[in-house]
C-alpha cells in the first residue's frame, strides 16, 4: 500500500506533458523572382592594334556605353541574359591619305592623321553566376558572366589631318567593314567576359550594378576612308566598365 501511495504521488507531480512544436519551413527573406531587367551605362578603353607596315600605332580615345538587358533566372544564382547595347568608340593613326593632290607613293613618312570613330550595336547573350550562397538572401552578389554577341556598325565618320600644316583636310562618313563578316559586311561577332557586384537597395528587389566587361572582336576591321583613300586592317578590343540599376 505504501509503494502504490508512493508511485502514485510521484506520478502525479511530473509535469504536465509538452507538445511539440515544429518550426515552420525557412522562407527567403526577400521575395523569389524568376525575370529581372538592367539598364547601365559606363565608358571604356578601346586597343586597336594596326598592320604597322602601313601605319603608326594607334592611340585610342574613351569609349562610352550605355546597355539594357533582360534577365531570366534559371536558378536564383544563374541568370541567361539577352539584350542590346551601343557603344562610341574613338582610334586615331598617322598613314596615307590617297586623294588628288595628296600622298601618291608609299614613303614611309605617314603624313596624315585619321580619327576615327564608330557607333555599334551588339545583341549579347550572356550567362551569369553570382557567388553568394543563397542569392535570394544576399545583400550583395559578386558574380563572373561570359557569352557571345552580334556586332554591327551604326556609322562610322572620320576627320583627317595633314600633319605638315595641321589642317584639316577632310571630315565626313567613312565606312568599316569586317574581313570576316556576318550578314553583311558591317556585321561581325565578340566574344564577352566579365565579373561585376550587385548590391541590394534598401530591402527591395532591385540593385546597384558595378560590372566590368572585356570584348573582343574575332574579325580584323578593314578602313577605306575617304571613298577608298585608304586601306588599312586592324584589329579591335575594347574593356568597359558600367554602372547600372537591375529592377523587378
């Protein structure tokens, strides 16, 4: 009798059973989205290397950019990026300048001066990685990008030069055209590869952009001048870098 009076008080002096609670499933902090867009717009260092048999050097000028893309995320860490970009860029030489009145034999003096400057359109498509575990969550995304893109010359004008008296002698639109053409002859493609950081606005979806971006031509660009005064290949590259705003 005296067990059973003892089990029972100890029985009823537990505590009261607990229930137990499973927490509920962990949620991204920021809402997920499957698109996104960008707009940006940056300046640039162009490398023209020249054939030098038929000219000095070039010295380049800055380049300016301005781009908009979409932005499909495959994974909240993967996006596929389409777009449109223009870009202005500068290039000046000494060479011969094969108008009535002017240069008639290669000398190997190259008199004039030719500045030269274009207005492209490429039409990228890109990848892009960001490398901040759950993105979705990030605060700040570094992220590395690579793809592909269709080049093509919107105009081209050229000012040349004589160098003995400094004046300027010419100046109109000129034409480029690629040795290696898609299309049509102003029409070639680049290659792209960049790295660049996102930082998040605040607790929003949308994002400060600060991308570095190397592109280089495949084909040689072919200068006539002045209705076929010239002709001279050389080849382009060019890196930008491009501040920009990407929104949802």
């Amino acid at each position: 009798m005296i067990v059973l009076l003892s089990f029972s008080t100890t029985l009823f002096a537990l505590p009261p059973k607990q229930t137990l609670r499973i927490p509920p499933l962990m949620k991204t902090k920021y809402e997920r989205r499957i698109y996104s867009f960008s707009v940006a717009g940056g300046f640039g260092f162009s490398m023209d290397k020249v054939d030098e048999r038929h000219s000095d050097p070039a010295r380049t000028g800055l380049a300016m950019t301005g781009m908009f893309r979409f932005h499909f995320f495959v994974t909240p860490n993967c996006h596929i990026q389409i777009g449109f970009e223009n870009m202005s860029q500068k290039t000046k030489f000494n060479t011969y300048y094969f108008a009535e009145g002017h240069s008639l034999f290669y000398d190997g003096s190259f008199g004039y001066t030719h500045q030269v400057r274009t207005y492209e359109l490429y039409m990228p498509i890109m990848g892009r990685v960001g490398f901040a575990g759950q993105e979705d969550n990030a605060r700040s995304i570094f992220y590395l990008e690579g793809g592909y893109a269709v080049k093509t010359f919107l105009a081209t004008t050229s000012v040349v030069t004589q160098n003995s008296t400094d004046k300027d002698i010419w100046g109109g639109t000129t034409e480029l055209t690629f040795e290696h053409w898609l299309v049509s002859e102003q029409t070639s493609s680049v290659i792209l590869i960049g790295m660049g950081l996102d930082k998040r606005i605040g607790w929003t979806n949308k994002f400060f952009s600060f991308e570095l971006l190397y592109r280089y031509n495949f084909s040689r660009m072919r200068y006539t001048g002045n209705y076929n005064t010239n002709d001279l290949m050389f080849k382009n590259s060019c890196i930008t870098f491009q501040v920009g705003y990407r929104f949802q």
